[in-house]
C-alpha cells in the first residue's frame, strides 16, 4: 500500500513539473530576437535595413551596453534585460527542455508559426549558410545569381518571421 502511495505521488510530482514548465515557456515574456540587419548599396547610397535587399551583407548589430561616467556602472536597457532574463530562464530549464539559450529564443519566436511555416524556417536555418557560401565563392559570372538565390531565401525568411 506504502508503495503504491509513493509511486502516485512521484508520477504527481513529475506531472506537476511538466505543468509548471509548459506555463512557463507559454507564459514567459516574448523574447525579442535579434534579427538580422542588412547594410543595401543601391545607386551609390548606404541604407540598413532589418528586410534584405539583393546583394545586401549581413551586419552585426548586437546593442551594446554603454558605461555611466560617474559610478562606472554598467547601464543596461530593458531590451538587454529581458534577454539576460530569457538566457538565465533558459539555462535553468535547459535539462528539462534540451535547448540553450539561443535554441530557446528561436523556439519562442517560432512558437505561434504554423506547422508548415515552422517546417519552412527550418529548411531555410540550413539553406541559408549555403547559399552565403555559394555568394562568397561564385564566379564572376554567377554571382548576379547567387546574390538573387540569396535574397529570395532571406525575404522568405523574414517574411515568415523566422
């Protein structure tokens, strides 16, 4: 009788855990990815953009956080601090969810995307890298191309809100 007892209550325990995960990560403040920013060149002018354009390159645009003068603090906006939070978050359920912090902060950007857009953006997370590669490597001939190739997938993948 005893160990049915505490078998009921480990299996209780554990459904509890689970419920307390999924809350989480449904209820948790959305986490606001960094998307790409691109730096376009069209008829000598410099724009950035977070949409691509052909021919665009991929810029870093991680926020830095800036130093105040008098106390030699760090300042961090509420942007930087939601991210910490989403990292920490992360990582602490990181054994019960398998991902880390970056594969997490996809994960929620994707959450509400349907299955078929969900299966898109993982196609292009591969098809991607490749056709960076393929820009950086074409020929003089097949560049146009590889820049056309290369833009499509993006625009597919910001449209999709990947």
């Amino acid at each position: 009788m005893r160990l049915l007892s505490n078998r009921r209550h480990a299996s209780l325990g554990q459904s509890k855990r689970s419920l307390l995960l999924l809350a989480l990560v449904c209820c948790s403040a959305p986490a606001f990815a960094q998307k790409p920013v691109y730096r376009c060149e069209t008829a000598g002018r410099v724009s950035y953009s977070d949409a691509p354009c052909v021919g665009a390159t991929e810029i870093d645009a991680t926020p830095t956080q800036g130093m105040d003068k008098m106390t030699g603090k760090s300042r961090k906006g509420q942007d930087v601090q939601r991210a910490e939070r989403n990292a920490a978050f992360a990582e602490a359920f990181q054994p019960l969810t398998g991902m880390n912090a970056d594969e997490y902060r996809v994960y929620q950007r994707r959450f509400k995307l349907s299955p078929a857009d969900k299966l898109e953006c993982a196609r292009l997370d591969n098809h991607l890298p490749g056709l960076k590669k393929s820009v950086q490597t074409a020929a003089a001939n097949d560049l146009a191309q590889a820049e056309v190739d290369l833009y499509k997938a993006r625009k597919r993948f910001h449209d999709l809100n990947c």
